[in-house]
C-alpha cells in the first residue's frame, strides 16, 4: 500500500530557511485611492464607480473571448506522483540501524542501473533545486510518499557551497562520484545527496536520504534543476523590457508599493543584514533616485507595505504593523506601531477602500477602520494562519496558507460569514485576485513551495468552488505573488522571473511575455526556493514594479 502526504511540518522544517521568508511575504490585490495607492487589483483597466477604487480596481474584465462555460477539473494537488525520479534505488523497509552515521557511505543506495559515467559531466558550479520524491516504510509494510524540496549552491572560485544556505559537511565530485550531505542549522536535519546520472547538462537525478536528531528519518529519490541555466527560453520575450534596477541597502527586497511619485520597498532581514525599507523617487521610472533608508533596531523583518492617503503601513513580524507619515514621500516619518494578536506579527497588509487587512499567520486577519488613516480602529478579527488576502464586491478571499482558499462575507462586520472553502489534498495558499470574465466571478489563486501553480477558480457559488484552469511552470521552482490587471496575469515567480499570463480565458491561460531576472553570481544569493522575483504592483503608471530579493527595486514598461 503506498499513500501520499505534504505536511506542515516537513515542508516548514526543509523549506522555510527564515521562519516566515518564504512561506511568506508579499503583497496582494486591491488596491487604495489611484494611483498614489497602488492600484494593483487589476480588475479592469477602466473608470470604476468607486472614486477610491483606483484605475485597477473595479467591476467586469471586459468582453472577452470566453463564453462562461468550462469542464470542471479534478484537484489533485500541487505535485503530481510521476513515480521514482531516479534509475538509482532505496528500500526503506531495509535501512541500516547504523544509518546516520554512516550518510556518505558508497553503498548507501543501489546506483547499478544508474548511468555515473554523466556525473562528470555535472558542472561544480551553480544553485541548484531539487524536487524529492520521498519514501517512508509504514507499520503495515506498506511505504508513503513524501514530495518535497531542497536547494544546493555549488561553488568553484573559492567560496563555500552550500545546503539550507549552510556549508556542506562534504561535497565528493570527483570522476564518476556525486556525493553531498549538508546539515540544516535550525532543525539539525542532516541531508545526503547521491548523484546517478546527469540526465542533461544541468539537471541531475539521484537517491537522497535524511536524518533528523540523529534518527533515519526517510529517504527516496530527486531530480535537481541549476535553476538559472536549465531552461532555454530567451532572456525576455513578449516585449517586456527591463527599464531600471536599484539595490536596497540591506537584506532581501520582498515586496514594493508606488505612492506620490515614489516607491516603498521592503525587506527582510538576510544572514547578517538586517532587514527594512527603502524609498525611491520614480518620477522618471528610468532613473529611480533613493532617497531614503530605515531600519529600526529590533524590528526590521518587514515583508508587506500599502498605502492609504499620506499614510503608509509596514507588515512587521516584530510589531503587527507599522504605520509611517509620507506626507514628505522623500522621508517617512514614524508614526506608531499597531500590534495584532500573534506573536509572529503580521506578514501582510492590503488596505482596500476605508479598511487595512492585517494577516497574521498566528491569530488570523485583523479588520481596521481607516477614517483616520494614522490612527487604525480595530472592527473584526478572522480567526486562522492566513498568509494574505483580496477583496472584492464586498467578499474577503483569503489565502489561508495550509487550511485553503475561504471566501468571507464582509456586507456586516459584526458578523462574519464564511460562505466556502476550496482545499487540496497538498500545497499552500500563498496569494490570489479576482474578477470578473464571462459573467462569472473568477478567482487566480496561487501557491508557494515547490510545484506551485496558478489555479483559476470559478467562485461565483462560494459554496460550490470549482478549478476551471491551471497554468504551470518548472516543478523545483515556486511561484509567489500575482496582480491582476485587465485579462492579464502579472506574476512574480521567484526563479522563474516576471510572468505575464493572458487569462481571458481562464479555462486556457497562457503565457504572453516574461523576464528572467534570477542570476547566480549577483550578490545575497541563497540557494533557498524562496530566491529572485517576490513583489510586483501595477499603479497605473504604465509601469510594472518590482522587488527582487537580490537586485532589489526593477521596474519595467506594462504590455
């Protein structure tokens, strides 16, 4: 009997390298009041009714090709089983009781069928991710799979390669011989990697095994992708074009939001770097200027920002929020802190008309009133571990991390109402948007780890939630956030780049343009699957901005 199973604590404990980074950060959907606010909803391009909706924000995406109608699609899961990964070959109803002390031992695995004359064609060099196929014997004699992921950098000039962004505790490539085992610092999970083939010039298949605390813990096969180098699509296409970058002073940039002439951009806290915000005047979005640079000591792991009026909010996982007076746009000034009720603080904002949302992953989704933009008023508290939310025609979608996609009733605040749920047997609820095509309500949710996708939602019966279309990508890389715009998708996908998807029909989304941005030798790379493209907004500028974790603020023209 074989069963398969994506935990939580598994993928947090492999995945998550900075507690909350990854499973994380950024920004959502609708937007405030034009384009001062981040008008990144992206419904419909045209006016909307609501003069505090912003260009983006507002009613059906236009008349489109599609009629409304679609085959529904079964949910089967980020990861499709496709079976073993590798020829190389691991029992684990016969590991060694000795086995982790002995993770680099030659015959750890059955590497007979494998073709190790490849392996010395594997280049040392380059970060590299690996899906997992894992296996784990079971009391019944049966076995279980366990999908999921890790990351390793390679380097021959010198530096240290890594594992979890940690030294290897041994690298062997030498002739026909792969052999890695690094060691997770937080977990003290010690990972082996063994090579079998090199089944193109930048991928490689193998058998992996993993102790934790000591104990053999499961072991399976992997297929490894050097992420910057594996695909052979251009560098751009669609015509979208790179228009200017700008580093951030310090840490990981995860997320950006464009107000009064000028953009906010955050980040977390990286190795030894701490985290904060930057700000930049992108007047001339071609040569954006900063002009100003803040961390406060102790609380700078800031992973979302919006805007309402001269008021902007920071997600702090320290504080909850923090709010900022951009009356002078240059030069914020502190205002206050407003805690929520988790200890992790709150990871992401969205404000939405007269409310700010804050998502604590902790103690769920805190509602504030903004009549005074400086001085929010706590009105509703949603109970879960959401990661982030949108709201439209009066329905709060929220991305619910591991408990799925709900949809809230928001008509009364004093009460409540979930009206539907959409789960999955695996994956993330990481960020979605939605609008409005052939007469149905559609939502664009998105995951995060490894596999992650884009799934559109048929969401008009919020109790009878139904996949319509899916659009996929590499399976070692992550997705992260997306705006809607009109019917196109712009989608931040980590390794993968900018994304633009044409989704007029959702049952047949496809990909119009796109930009690689990811590349291994600028500076703070990592070798986690939370690496390159993470925020994007859309103004309403004509621009499209951008935060990567790496190169920091890059914006570039909107199609």
């Amino acid at each position: 009997m074989t069963r398969t199973y994506r935990t939580l604590g598994l993928l947090l404990s492999t995945l998550c390298l900075a507690s909350l980074t990854g499973c994380d950060e950024d920004t959502p959907a609708p937007p405030d009041a034009g384009i001062d606010s981040g008008s990144d909803a992206g419904h419909d391009a045209g006016p909307s009714e609501d003069p505090d909706a912003g260009p983006d924000a507002g009613g059906d995406a236009g008349p489109y090709v599609w009629d409304g109608t679609y085959v529904p699609l079964e949910e089967t899961g980020d990861i499709d089983d496709k079976g073993l990964l590798a020829a190389c070959k691991y029992d684990p109803r016969n590991v060694p009781a000795t086995i982790c002390n002995e993770l680099d031992r030659g015959d750890l695995f059955d590497l007979s069928q494998c073709d190790l004359t490849t392996l010395g064609a594997l280049p040392q060099e380059g970060i590299y991710q690996a899906e997992l196929r894992g296996e784990r014997a079971l009391t019944d004699g049966g076995t279980r799979i366990i999908p999921s992921g890790a990351g390793f950098h390679l380097k021959d000039d010198g530096g240290t390669s890594t594992l979890y962004d940690n030294p290897l505790l041994k690298l062997d490539m030498e002739g026909d011989r792969f052999v890695l085992q690094g060691q997770q610092a937080r977990t003290q999970t010690v990972m082996n990697l063994t090579g079998c083939e090199t089944k193109a010039p930048n991928i490689l298949t193998g058998c992996f095994a993993y102790c934790s605390r000591g104990r053999f813990s499961f072991g399976g096969t992997f297929e490894a992708h050097r992420v910057a180098l594996q695909d052979a699509e251009p560098e751009s296409s669609g015509g979208l074009e790179l228009l200017s970058e700008r580093p951030v002073p310090t840490g990981h940039a995860v997320d950006v939001h464009v107000a009064k002439g000028h953009a906010y951009v955050v980040s977390i806290s990286f190795r030894q770097e701490q985290g904060g915000l930057a700000v930049f005047d992108v007047s001339n979005p071609r040569s954006p200027v900063q002009t100003a640079a803040i961390s406060l000591p102790g609380d700078n792991f800031w992973n979302s920002v919006w805007a309402k009026g001269d008021a902007l909010y920071v997600a702090s996982s320290a504080s909850g929020f923090i709010v900022y007076d951009i009356s002078q746009p240059a030069e914020p000034l502190f205002v206050r802190s407003v805690a929520t009720g988790g200890a992790g603080g709150a990871h992401t904002v969205l404000v939405e008309g007269n409310f700010l949302y804050a998502m604590d992953p902790v103690s769920g989704t805190f509602i504030y009133e903004l009549t005074n933009p400086f001085d929010p008023v706590l009105r509703a508290v949603i109970p879960g571990g959401p990661h982030d939310a949108f709201v439209y025609e009066g329905r709060l979608y929220l991305s619910d991390s591991f408990d799925g996609y709900a949809i809230h009733d928001l008509s009364n605040l004093e009460d409540i109402r979930e009206l539907g749920r959409f789960t999955r047997p695996d994956g993330y609820s990481h960020h979605n948007a939605v609008g409005t095509f052939g007469g149905k309500t559609i939502a664009f949710e998105g995951g995060e780890f490894n596999a992650s996708h884009v799934r559109a939602l048929d969401v008009s019966d919020p109790a009878n939630i139904v996949k319509i279309g899916t659009y996929k990508l590499r399976r070692v890389t992550s997705m992260h956030n997306l705006i809607l715009r009109g019917n196109l998708l712009y989608i931040a996908w980590y390794h993968e780049g900018l994304r633009v998807v044409d989704v007029s029909n959702p049952t047949q989304m496809r990909e119009v343009a796109h930009h690689h941005v990811f590349r291994e030798a600028d500076p703070r790379r990592a070798d986690s699957v939370f690496e390159g493209l993470f925020g994007v907004r859309l103004p309403g500028d004509g621009y499209v901005y951008t935060a990567e974790s790496s190169r920091g603020l890059m914006i570039f023209n909107e199609l």
